[in-house]
C-alpha cells in the first residue's frame, strides 16, 4: 500500500491509500479517565480477533495500560508510539504479536509523557500518526488507536488518523456533561482536520443494574444520542477488572463471565455497524 501525498485547499495533508487495503482506524476516546476506554479497546480487540479479524491496537496512553494487558512487558518495549510520533519509525518494527491469535500491539512507554510539548515545534504535529499509519502496507481489517485520558496533541493525532470514533461512557452522573465536550472536540476536529471523522458509536460501561441511576443515565444519554448508542451494555464485573493483573483481556482469562459475554456482543454489533458503513 503506497499512499500519495495530496494536499486540501488548506494547504493541509491528505493521505490517500488504496480503499481495499487501508484498515479501518477506529479511536477510542473520552477525556475522562476510569471510564473503561483501555479495558474496552483491549477486549474489543480481542473479540473482533476471534471472529478472524486481524487486528492492531496502537498504544497512545502514556500508562501503557492496553501494553501491560496483553502482556507485553516494559522491557520488551523497544520501539514504542513515541518513536512513531517523534523519530519517524516504521510502524511495522513497532508491532508486537500478543496472545491472542491475530492480535498485534503497537507498545506505549513512559517516554510518551513527554510527547505533547515535543510535538509543538514539528510541522504536521497533528498528523504524525496519521502518516505512521498509512504509509505502511499493514495487513490488519482494524486498528484501534487506545487514547490517553485528555483532548491534547495525542488524542489529537489519535483524532486525525481515524475514521471514526467509539466512545466508553462510564454509567454516571455527569457523563452527559463529558460526552457533550467530546462530542463539540470531535466536531472542531472534523471542520479543521479529518473531515471524514463520524462518531462509530457510544458504549455504556460500568453498568450496574442494582443502582437506579445507572438507568437513568442510560436513559438520558439514549434519549441525546439516539441510535448512536449501542444497545450492549458492559456491566461491572470482578473478572473483568482482575484480568489486566495477569496480562490477558478479560476474554482469554474467563471468557464464561458476564464482562467477556458483554464484550463479544459488542464485538459483534459493531461489526454489523461497520458493514453497513462500508456496504
């Protein structure tokens, strides 16, 4: 896949690549954080896998948390996304297999906390990652970009390279308020970068059934955004929170719990979402 280098009215980049081979670039974000966005990108990943996806998840969060949930160890990291987005290296010597059959990594490090003055100074700041991914011939049907905790230059370059955005929002009270703020981001960005960017969907995570307001902010965030949320739900759920400790998604370390269960259907109406997007 060899992209050519085009640029707008603007004067801004565009990447075009083959349409047949350019993997779908989803971004998982939300500027709060424990809002189950790392968990849902890992297990996501995986469940788009198991039905013989090939899937790449690109690390953006400085924690490194998806890294350390598939087990890749920080010793193992040598090529990381800040060499991509700092050094301009090729992506493909940043991929790790992981333990999941047709799931790769790109790791992050602690080196990325630094990246967002870095980038400042560069020229095309916001498209470092963009460029990254595009101009390799990756093989993958998705690429997942697991964004960091706030609306900055990475989530920025996160935002530029996607195609589409899928939001986690945390069952809670003022998840409305948070959406609202991602959704005008999201918007800002469409107008002045990546004018193809959508928003794929909202996912309801940490839903507790015996809590009221669980419901009623399902109920609310339904009633704004209307067939944009996802009918799945992800439920609290022990196992799901004690599987990044071992270095596995939730769905390889007891795929019979209700967190794995949850997750593959999500897997599963996305990808009927993403076929229609693309029939």
């Amino acid at each position: 896949m060899t992209p050519l280098a085009e640029t707008d009215a603007l004067d801004r980049p565009i990447l075009v690549a083959d349409i047949d081979t350019r993997p779908r670039v989803l971004a998982v974000a939300n500027q709060k954080g424990g809002v189950g966005k790392t968990t849902t990108t890992v297990n996501l990943a995986t469940a788009m896998a198991a039905t013989h996806k090939k899937v790449l998840i690109i690390d953006l969060d400085p924690q490194g948390n998806a890294s350390t949930g598939l087990g890749i160890e920080r010793s193992a990291r040598q090529l990381t996304t800040y060499d991509l987005l700092l050094s301009d290296a090729p992506i493909e010597e940043a991929i790790q297999p992981t333990i999941v059959p047709g799931l790769s990594v790109v790791p992050s490090s602690v080196d990325l906390s630094g990246a967002e003055l870095e980038l400042i100074d560069l020229e095309e700041r916001e498209y470092r990652l963009a460029k990254a991914v595009r101009r390799a011939g990756l093989g993958f049907d998705y690429v997942l970009i697991d964004c960091p905790p706030a609306l900055g230059l990475l989530t920025l370059n996160a935002l530029c390279a996607a195609d589409a955005v899928l939001v986690p929002l945390q069952c809670e009270y003022y998840a409305l308020e948070g959406l609202s703020h991602l959704v005008r981001t999201i918007d800002r960005v469409k107008r002045a970068f990546n004018t193809d960017l959508e928003i794929q969907g909202v996912v309801l995570t940490m839903y507790d059934r015996r809590n009221n307001l669980s419901d009623m902010v399902a109920a609310d965030v339904r009633e704004h955004f209307g067939d944009k949320v996802y009918r799945t739900v992800i439920p609290r759920n022990v196992r799901v929170s004690e599987a990044p400790s071992h270095g596995k998604p939730v769905l390889v370390y007891d795929w019979r719990c209700a967190g794995s269960q949850a997750y593959i259907h999500l897997a599963s109406e996305i990808l009927r979402r993403e076929r229609k997007v693309n029939a």
